[in-house]
C-alpha cells in the first residue's frame, strides 16, 4: 500500500474514531485526496456533488421515507400490529411473533430499519414485558426483527445498490421475499419455543367474528403493500410511481377514512420527512466524493487483483466477505457502507461467478446486522432507550436472535438458488 493510500486511510479512521459525523468524514477525505494527492481541480469537486444527487433513483427513496411517516403519524402502524397479534398472538410467544409479523408488515411498505425499530419496537417492548414477557427476550427480539424493513422490499439499500449497479430495482426487490419470510419464520420458531419453555401464559384464541372484524378494520393498512407490489410486477407502474402512489395512498386513508391525521399534521410530516431524505442525500453526497478519489486511484481494480491473486475459491471469497462487511456494519451505517464498498466488489464479482443480484441481498442482510451490532448500531441505541438500558445490556440481548439471521445468511451466501428463485420465475433472470 503507498503511502498516500495509507494517509487517506488514517485521515477517514481518524475523523470517524473522533466522531465526527460520517458524511463529513467521507466528504473531507475525499476532497484532500481529490485536490491535494490527486491533484485535480476543487470544482471538480462541486460537480461531483451535484451528480451524486442528481439521480432519478433517488426519488423513490425519499417518497418512502415520506411514506412511513406518514404510517408512524396515523394509525397504519398499530392496524397492522393489531392484525398481526390477532394472526398468532393466541400462540406460545405468539405476542413476539405478533412483533416480528408487524415488522414484515412495515417493512414492506417503509423500507429502512430505523423507521421500523421507532414505529415497532417503541411500541412493542413496552406491550411485551406488560404482557409478562421477559425484558431482555422482548428487547432482543425487537430489537432484531426490524432488519427486515431493508430485506423485505421495498428496501432503501436495495435501491441505492441497484442504482451504483445499474441492476434492475424490480428484480433486486425480489430477492429479497424468501429471505425475508425465512428469517420471520426462524426467529417467530426461537420465539415459540423460548415461551412454551418458560411457560408463558397464552392469550385466548380469537373467534372467527373477532378475526374478521380486524382484518375489516385493518383492511385499508393491508392494502398498501398489496397496492406497491401489485403495482409493480403487474407492470402498472415503476417502482418510482409506486412510491409516490403509496405517498398518496396512506395521505388518503389516514386522512379522509381512518382520520387519524389532520390536516394540520400534513406539514410536520412532510417537513419531517424533508430532512430525514436531505440527510440521506448528504451521506449520498459525501460518500459520492470519497468514492471518486476510489476511482481516480483505481483503488477498486487493485483491490480486485489482490484478491484474485491471493483466494481461488468462490466459496472462500464469498465467506471472507460476509466477515468483512460484518466487520464494517459495525462501525459504517448501511447507506454510506453501500455506496463505498459496491463499486469496490462489484470487479470482483465477474471474476468469482457471483450474481450481482445474489451479492446485493447478501450485502443488504450483512450491512442490515450491523444496525443491532456494537459499538455504534443504531437500533442497540434506540431500543435501549425505550427500557432505560445501556448498551451492554442490549448487546447481550441480541445475541440469540443475531446468531440465527447469521445462520441463514450462511444459508443464503451459499444457496444462491434459493435467493434467485423469484426473479427468475418472474423475470426469466439469468436463464
């Protein structure tokens, strides 16, 4: 490594041990590599900023955050929890699977992972130990099952990965379905069997009425996801549309038939959702000119290189990487890691035989682990705060429920089949 590289390199480590904020550590060192190491002009580097942002795919990522504010403000988020305890709440642990099925539910209409960890888990750790369930289950299990609002689609990650791969958003959403419906299964059977052995008390069985009078009631919220995804693989509209009209869509319900947004709410939820996309857009930004001092030092080719030079084996590349970006999604979130390290492997892939699509869903679970991984995972933070816990304590929470998703990520690492199922019934992908 030359010494420029390993000066870059203490610059960026530097600024993110002294914490400041990631966009701006990646935006500074990329900007003293562009201009003092590399030597081009600094408007260049005001142009690089203005590409990165001036990106069609970037509006489906902010009509989404729109979308689940919208749902936290109204009452979507508990119609849907609602439905969800009503589906298996009468089973052992079935209040958890309940907390688990709602944040699939979620997810696959906001997703990211923080939205769903405030609008879920704020609500469900407090109904879990009320509920006689132990803290620390009921915290790490809602702390951990809101990673699939970046895997069941629509996914943020997905989308910002697609758009550096030039990938299609629609079949990349789709490798997201199965893993997604396998980790709920995995984690509501962890859940099963940790009450029944506890001898946790049940809830009643619901009637057949009781049944059919929440799904009337919750109907309006189930329709969403149906609406999204109807819309897209029927070819009605783009993924892009899609968001907007499910903008629209939740607007309508929460407003003119569940009434339970006033009009009044309608700026403070757009003003809301305006800057949390804005700080979306400035990570995109500083990551945007990080990643082009990458590029002018081809430091992506070289990468490849040594890594072809020195590992041989698919298999062994596919689980060096799983460990790295383990490694990384403990300490970079999900959206400036995607941005950095995609056109890094993304080289690498070709030489290996490993489908982009396949590598996309595997970087999205890897990176989505590091939101419950210390020291710096958000949703270990948020969760904390909700039971006044510190960050060991949360960490240690965790840990059954993070073992399996690590499990099946092996599962899905080394089973592309299975990840690839759906796009290629849907789309004819890859045959």
């Amino acid at each position: 490594m030359e010494a420029n590289h390993l000066l870059i390199l203490a610059i960026l480590i530097g600024a993110l041990a002294t914490t400041v904020p990631v966009f701006m550590a990646l935006f500074f060192t990329g900007l003293v590599g562009l201009t003092f190491l590399v030597g081009i002009d600094p408007q260049i580097v005001v142009e690089v900023l203005y590409r990165s942002m001036d990106k069609f795919a970037l509006i489906v990522v902010l009509f989404f955050v729109l979308c689940g504010n919208i749902m936290t403000t109204g009452s979507i988020v508990q119609k849907l929890i609602k439905t969800a305890n009503v589906v298996v709440g009468f089973l052992p642990g079935g209040l958890a699977m309940a907390g688990i099925l709602a944040c699939g539910f979620f997810g696959a209409i906001s997703g990211s992972t923080v939205a769903t960890v405030v609008a879920i888990g704020g609500f469900m750790i407090p109904a879990l130990v009320q509920n006689g369930y132990d803290e620390k289950f009921s915290v790490g299990v809602m702390t951990t099952a809101p990673i699939l609002g970046v895997i069941i689609p629509p996914s943020i990650a997905m989308i910002l990965y697609a758009m550096v791969t030039n990938d299609s958003v629609e079949a990349l959403f789709l490798t997201g379905f199965i893993p997604g419906l396998l980790i709920m299964a995995a984690m509501s059977l962890y859940a099963y069997i940790f009450c029944k052995n506890k001898g946790l008390a049940t809830q009643p069985k619901p009637s057949f009425r009781d049944l059919v009078a929440v799904l009337k009631e919750s109907i309006w919220a189930l329709l969403l996801p149906v609406l999204i995804f109807g819309g897209i693989y029927s070819g009605l509209f783009t993924a892009n549309e899609a968001a907007v009209v499910a903008c629209f869509y939740a607007f309508f319900v929460e407003i003119a038939i569940h009434r339970d947004m006033k009009i009044r709410d309608v700026k403070k939820v757009v003003v809301s959702s305006a800057v949390t996309s804005a700080t979306l857009l400035i990570i995109v930004a500083g990551a945007s000119v990080f990643g082009e001092y990458l590029t002018f030092e081809q430091i992506p080719d070289r990468i490849a290189n040594a890594v072809v030079a020195n590992i041989e084996s698919p298999l062994v590349f596919l689980l060096a990487v799983n460990i790295l970006l383990l490694v990384i999604g403990m300490f970079m979130d999900i959206i400036s890691a995607t941005l950095i390290l995609t056109p890094i492997f993304l080289p690498l892939l070709a030489k290996f035989g490993v489908d982009s699509l396949h590598f996309g869903l595997l970087m999205t679970i890897n990176l989505g682990i590091g939101y419950c991984t210390p020291p710096l995972g958000v949703s270990l933070y948020i969760s904390g705060a909700v039971v006044d816990r510190g960050l060991l304590y949360v960490s240690r929470a965790v840990m059954p429920f993070l073992l399996i998703q690590i499990a099946l990520l092996l599962v899905f690492t080394y089973w592309p089949d299975l990840v690839l199922l759906l796009p290629r019934l849907i789309y004819g992908y890859g045959s």
